[in-house]
C-alpha cells in the first residue's frame, strides 16, 4: 500500500508540473476530484486501510497524511500561479498608453429654441405668471368659437389649419390654453401658455408647418394697456439687453380689443435702420391687446368686473433674432454643426 500511495503522489506531481494555460481551471479541478475526491485515487487506496495489521496502519495513515497535504499544497501553487498569470494577461490587455492624446467626449446642450424657451419661462415666473399646458389636438371650440373668431375667418379655411375631423384639429395657436384655465380658474390669472403649434404653411426660410408659440395672459381687476406694455417691456429688455425697446402699432385680432402689433428695436442696427429691419429700426415680433369682452363672456368671466391683456409670440422667430439665425429650417434639421454654436 505504500508503494501505492508513493505511485499516487508521483503521479499527482508530473501531472500538476504539466504547465496549465489560464483558461484551464477546469482541467485543474478535475485533477482534484481525481486524486482527493470521494471516488478518487488517494480515497480507493484510503478504503483498504481496514485490511492493514495494527502495526502498519499508523504508518501508512501518515503517509496517506502527507500524500494529501503535498497534493493540496501543490494544488494551491497551481491554482494561484494560475490566477496570478490571469492578471498580468488582463493588465498588460488593458494597459493604457498615457502618452497618447486623450478622446474628447461629445457633450450634448439644450437645443435653443428649448434654452430660450427656458428663459422665457423663467422671465415670467420672476414676475408672478404660471406655465400652464393643454392638448395640441383641439377641439374647433377652443381653437376659434370661444375666441370669438367669426365662421369666415380666413384662418378657419381648410387650407390654412389642419382638420382632422370637422370637429377637431391641430392647434394652430396656444390662446385655446388661455380659454381652458379661464373656464376652469377664477380671476386673477396670470400665466403663459408654450408649445407647439401647426399651420399650413410651406416650408421656406421663414415659414414651418410646426413652430412654438408663447402666449400669455392677465385677468384681474383694473388691468389695462399699460400693464400689458411694461411687461412686454420688461420681458424684451430681459431677453435683449436694458437699451432694448418696443412699440405698439394698432392692429385687428378677433380675440382682443384693442389690439396691437408688438416691435422689437432691430437687434443689428439698435433702431437706426438697416436691410434686417427695412429701414425701419423696428421689427415686428409678436400680437397683443386687451382681451375681448365676448371672449371673457364665452369663459364665464364678467367683463364688467374683470379685464385683462393677452399676447402672443413666436418662439422660432425669437430664437432667430436672438442669436441672429436667418433660416427657420436651420432650427429643425438637427445638424450638430449648427446646433453646436449655441
């Protein structure tokens, strides 16, 4: 039996010296149920101590003993050198040249129309309004009737609004939020109403089918034109600097009265007039005006008690005097080399 177990541990050592590859962990756990498992080679020959005079068991019990510990112990060495040259693979594969130039990261940014409208909405927080939202598919109602749009209203035409049925479109402007918060909410009201908005228009330099719109609106006692024009005043100084001014033309929209078409200084010329401008000092940026009676009337709010003011913007065309952008379609084919400008 000893001459057995000195067999064993020979082979136990040529066979554990065999150079291992790192990916054969495997091939070394068989060799351990192999050779120390509970069918293997070392625990057969275990299995036969019971034939063994008294004398020799202690001897051979020892032997077998040490048998075990040197093949553990050589397992060990094995199984470690193994993981040891599995780092150094994984270190060397991984290792980082720092003398190579570095890859700069592609960060995104707030596209400008969302940074502006941001900035505009922050405007009017500042000065006591709320954001408020509705549906951008709408009910003819909202979008006309309650707004007191007259049945031959050309904007009302199939050509210029997208009918989804005769009932309902695509908005065409935001005012339908300011005539769900005034069902909805009593005076005073304050808030602004941003969002998309769709028109049949053909695509050019300065024309889109889908735009942005910011309006808002002021319903309280006493409210009057004045209050409208300080704060479209202060909104456009905010956005254009402290020398910025404005103007009201008087204009006609069905929704209010009076009503006014709002100029901006020409940011290019500073007023004294130029190509951008025509000549003129002074572009043409948004409507406003005192919200009508009947339209307050449609809402369930008394006009003999409360008035108010309403506008409306283009955010797109904003955005293009803002930062001086000459083409409205530049805004929405999402080329990163413009867009990466801003």
């Amino acid at each position: 039996m000893k001459e057995k177990l000195e067999q064993i541990l020979e082979k136990a050592m040529r066979e554990l010296n065999h150079a291992f590859a790192i990916d054969e962990v495997d091939k070394l756990d068989i060799l351990r149920v192999g050779f120390l498992g509970k069918k293997g080679e070392l625990t057969s020959v275990l299995k036969q101590m019971g034939g063994l005079s008294a004398e020799e068991r202690p001897v051979v019990g020892k032997l077998a003993n040490d048998v075990r510990e040197q093949i553990e112990t050589k397992l060990s060495e094995v199984s470690a050198e193994l993981k040891a040259q599995k780092v150094r693979k994984a270190m060397e594969d991984e290792k980082i040249d720092v003398t190579l130039p570095g890859k700069k990261r592609a960060i995104g940014r707030l596209h400008p129309l969302t940074a502006v409208m941001n900035e505009i909405e922050e405007i009017f927080l500042g000065m006591g309004f709320e954001v408020a939202s509705g549906p951008e598919v709408e009910y003819v109602y909202y979008n006309f009737d309650a707004l007191n749009s007259p049945p031959d209203h050309p904007a009302r035409d199939i050509t210029d609004t997208f009918y989804i049925t005769d009932d309902i479109l695509l908005r065409c402007h935001t005012s339908t939020v300011q005539v769900r918060v005034m069902e909805t909410q009593k005076p005073p009201i304050r808030i602004i109403s941003p969002g998309r908005v769709y028109r049949s228009d053909a695509v050019d330099a300065t024309h889109s089918p889908i735009f942005h719109q910011i309006e808002g609106l002021y319903i309280d006692k006493g409210v009057t034109m004045s209050d409208l024009a300080g704060t479209l005043d202060e909104l456009m100084k905010r956005l254009y600097g402290g020398d910025c001014k404005i103007r009201l033309r008087p204009h006609h929209f069905p929704f209010t009265e009076p009503s006014a078409e709002v100029d901006v200084m020409c940011f290019k010329c500073a007023g004294q007039g130029c190509s951008m401008c025509k000549q003129e000092g002074y572009i043409e940026l948004l409507g406003a005006g005192m919200v009508h009676p009947k339209v307050l009337k449609n809402c369930g709010i008394d006009p003999e008690v409360y008035s108010g003011f309403a506008f409306g913007m283009g955010l797109d065309r904003v955005v293009m005097r803002r930062y001086g952008i000459t083409d409205l379609r530049l805004l929405y084919e999402n080329d990163v080399r413009f867009l990466g400008q801003f």
